[in-house]
C-alpha cells in the first residue's frame, strides 16, 4: 500500500483538470474529454464528486478507475463490444467516439443507498413502488433483492442537476430509447451485473450496485464510459456481511459509499456548498480506492509522481499526430 507522507504530499498537486492546446474539451464530472476525428480520448481526473457534486479531488483516484475500466472492459467483451481503443497512460483512455443513450442503467443486487435515487431511501420514507417496481413491506437495509432489479436514471442529471428517476415504460414513452433497443440494453446490464458478481465473489467482494452507459457506434450497440469502479459500483467485504447484516451494522466498503456516509453524517447530501474533506479523510479514501483495485484485479497498484499533466499532455500528443 501507498505510504500515508506519499499521499500527503499528493494532494496538493493532484490532476484536477488537463487542457490539450488547440483541442475542445468538454468536462464531465471525473473526466475530462477531447474529440478528435471518429475518437474519443478521456482523461480521467483526480476529481471526486458524489450526490452529483464535485467534492475535491483524491490522489491516485483516476488512475485506479481509468485502469479498473479497461480490466473489466476487456473481461466484458464478449457480453457487449466497448467503446475502449487503447490506454496509453494509466489516466487515460482512447475510445471509439459513441452517440452517448441519454439513460444510465442503474442495476442494484441489494436494498441499500443513502443518496435520494437509492430505493432504500424512497422505501424508509414509506415509498413501495419504486421505479416502477413494486417492494414488499419487510425489508432491511442492505437485504439481498431476491434478484438484481434494474433502477434506470437520466444521464447527465434531471433539470435541478441530479440525476433523474426513471421507469422502463417512461424510457419508452418518452422516446429516449425504442423498446427493441431497451430491452437490449436491459439484458446486456442484467448479464454484465451477472459476470460482474460472479468475478467480485471469488476476490471475497460483493457488487452491491452499479451503473452501466451504453452508446451508439456505426449503429450498433456498444458499452461506455466506465464499468464496475469505486465510482461506478459499491462493493462490500463478503466474509463480514453475514454477520454485520445480522446486527444492523453498516457492511464493510470498499467503494465510495464510505464518502457518502461521511457527508451524510454531516447532515450533506448534495443540496449547498460541501465540507471540506480533512487530509486525513483524502488520505482514506485513496486508500480505498487502491485496494479495490489491487483486490479485483490481482495486481498490485503502481504509483507515480505528481504532478502528472506534462506527461498526460505528451503521451496524448503523440495520438492527436
């Protein structure tokens, strides 16, 4: 694991944005993009967000989820073709550039969540159809579902911002996406979740949740942007969730959820200015996202100096030539 002075004294020098000369960028909430030609390169910053906002930034962070994609990119290949083309530096991805299907695919294996398009926060307040789903009474915090349940959302954020509450019959009828198309994208998420947990099992993790964005290529269907991440997906520690669950304790993470808790115990869920992380918070977090990455993959996570964008902007050069 990466030493805590090491951490320390990355924070002040992470990679919160990066700008290639003469290229138009556009800027997500994590990744930074450049369109050139029939590709897409994204770099994926340091930038942390969470409840929709961009909280601060988290040495180390882009990496992990740049090169976590591209494992599970290359382990999902033959569920759906992705976007991804290459990886030329650990912070970033050179895609296929996608028309992007305005709806996130939200697959959720538990009843769990603390941000307000979670089910378990519509189902504590009262609600018991939810997505258009229907929930029995009963149920527990961090229960397992029955089966995965797909809860889609709008990409990009609804009109304050947040992410949109969706159901299939909306998706539909709103046009965002035909049936045939839909039911595609629906089976396809299904079955990624299905490898996903299968894969996360045997390194002793649970995938409790997660989202999936799919776009156009040449017309045809095609994963994109990012695939069971610490961003993308929540992850619990299998040995201690049996017993944790039993006692009505929180399951041990390894994802972002513990960011989430941390604001959410400050009374913050998205809505005003956030706190401020504490260098001893950072420094956890970066931790975390670290060894989910080593856990998953089976590699050990290779560090680097900071700053990184000199070397970003030369790497991506040599592309754009």
């Amino acid at each position: 694991m990466i030493q805590k002075q090491t951490l320390l004294k990355s924070i002040p020098l992470v990679l919160k944005s990066v700008n290639l000369p003469g290229v138009k960028k556009q800027q997500g909430k994590v990744r930074d993009i450049f369109i050139t030609g029939n590709k897409r390169i994204l770099i994926t910053t340091d930038r942390q967000s969470a409840f929709d906002v961009i909280l601060g930034c988290i040495p180390f962070k882009g990496a992990v989820l740049n090169q976590l994609a591209a494992f599970w990119f290359k382990k999902t290949k033959k569920i759906i073709p992705n976007h991804l083309i290459s990886v030329p530096d650990p912070n970033v991805t050179v895609a296929h550039n996608c028309d992007p299907i305005p709806v996130e695919m939200v697959v959720r294996g538990y009843i769990s969540g603390v941000t307000k398009t979670s089910i378990w926060y519509s189902y504590k307040n009262g609600e018991r159809f939810i997505y258009g789903l229907k929930f029995p009474d009963g149920l527990h915090k961090n229960e397992r579902l029955p089966k995965p349940v797909i809860t889609p959302t709008t990409h990009g954020g609804g009109k304050d911002g947040h992410d949109e509450r969706l159901t299939r019959e909306e998706i539909i009828k709103r046009g965002l996406v035909s049936q045939k198309l839909y039911d595609q994208i629906e089976k396809t998420s299904l079955a990624l979740f299905d490898l996903g947990t299968n894969l996360c099992e045997k390194r002793g993790l649970i995938l409790v949740d997660t989202k999936y964005e799919f776009g156009l290529h040449n017309g045809k269907l095609m994963l994109i942007d990012e695939i069971h991440t610490p961003d993308s997906s929540r992850f619990w520690i299998k040995k201690t969730y049996a017993k944790r669950f039993k006692e009505g304790t929180e399951p041990e993470n390894f994802d972002k959820e513990f960011l989430r808790l941390w604001y959410a115990k400050k009374g913050y869920r998205g809505d005003g200015p956030p706190p401020p992380m504490t260098d001893e918070f950072i420094i956890e977090v970066a931790r975390r996202y670290i060894a989910v990455y080593e856990k998953i993959t089976g590699k050990k996570f290779k560090a680097f100096s900071y700053p990184i964008e000199e070397r970003i902007i030369k790497r991506v050069k040599k592309i754009l030539l």
